[in-house]
C-alpha cells in the first residue's frame, strides 16, 4: 500500500491526484444530497450532452489511470512528457466513455404556445370575437398568461367568459376559442 501511495504521490501522477480527490468530494457532496447534480452541459471539448459534473469526473479519473500507468514505463525526461500524453488520453477515453452517455441524458422539455391548446381561458378584454380579443390561461405548472384569441363564426364573447383553447395560429400568432362552460 505504500509503495502505491508513493507512486500516487510523485511525480507525474501527483498532478491528477490532487484533482481525482476534489472529483471524490464533490460526489460525496452529490450522493449525501448535499449538491444538485443537475447542471451545466459541458460542450467544450466536444464533451456536450452529459453534465459537466460527470465529463469532468471521467476526465480526470482516466487522465489520473493513464498518468499512473505511465509514470511505471516512462524514465528520464520522458517522464515529464506523461502528463500530457494522459490528459490528451483521458480526453479521448472520456469522449468514448459519455458517447453512450448521451442518449441517457434526459432533454429539458421547453414549453410552447402548443402547450395552451385543450386548456380553458378566461375572457379578460371587453370583447373577444373574430378581429381581436385576448384572454388569461393557467399552464400546466401553475404560471398563468395573457393571450390574443379570436373566436370563429359568430362568436362573441365578454370580459369574464370562460373559454376553451382548441387551436394556435402559428401565423397570426394568437389562439383560437370557443365559448365553454363549465358544469359546477
């Protein structure tokens, strides 16, 4: 065990061990709760669709592997060429290591204005018909909004009125409703 530590210790391994025991704290941080490990892509280096968190881990861990093995091999003033070679190595093992990765990652679902369609509104401009009108409707999460409606034939309705979502015109940009009540 000593003998390990020692080469763990010294040069050239000594670069990457003090950053593999920061990647050892930070996920004690992460699995004790303590710390989020939703965060920042990392899209530097070709390494985007996983968080930075892992890719970084994974870089460090193998360039920490790679500079171990070669400070076994490598003598005299090759030595000082084992850093380089090991992170230019681990960026490459880690590139292969998240390619899999990257499927796995889940994508942040952004909302749209197709997110309204099928919701009920509430008539918040005096009048609402086929040239103008603009309503308040309540998303999924809770977050309300105010936006333009028309309505379609005849339809005319009130500040106050209930309304039903039943289309977006991506064009005109406004919504089409249709008069709804609701059954108390």
């Amino acid at each position: 065990m000593s003998e390990f530590l020692h080469v763990a210790l010294d040069f050239p391994t000594v670069v990457f061990s003090f950053l593999l025991i920061v990647v050892v704290g930070y996920w004690v941080v992460v699995i004790t709760g303590l710390f989020d490990l939703d965060g920042a892509d990392a899209p530097w280096l070709g390494f985007g669709g996983v968080p930075a968190g892992v890719t970084l881990s994974l870089l460090i861990a193998t360039a920490w592997l790679l500079s171990l093995i070669g400070s076994q091999f490598a003598t005299g003033p090759l030595l000082w060429a084992v850093p380089a070679v090991a992170l230019a190595g681990g960026w490459l093992g880690t590139r292969a290591l998240i390619s899999p990765l990257r499927g796995l990652m889940a994508k942040e679902i952004l909302p749209s204005r197709g997110d309204f369609v099928g919701r009920m509104c509430v008539i918040r401009t005096g009048l609402a018909n086929h040239d103008f009108g603009q309503a308040e409707v309540t998303a999924a999460d809770g977050s309300s909004a105010v936006v333009q409606v028309r309505t379609t034939g005849q339809d005319r309705l009130v500040r106050g009125d209930n309304a039903l979502i039943f289309e977006y015109d991506a064009d005109g940009e406004f919504f089409w409703v249709m008069p709804y009540e609701s059954e108390h």
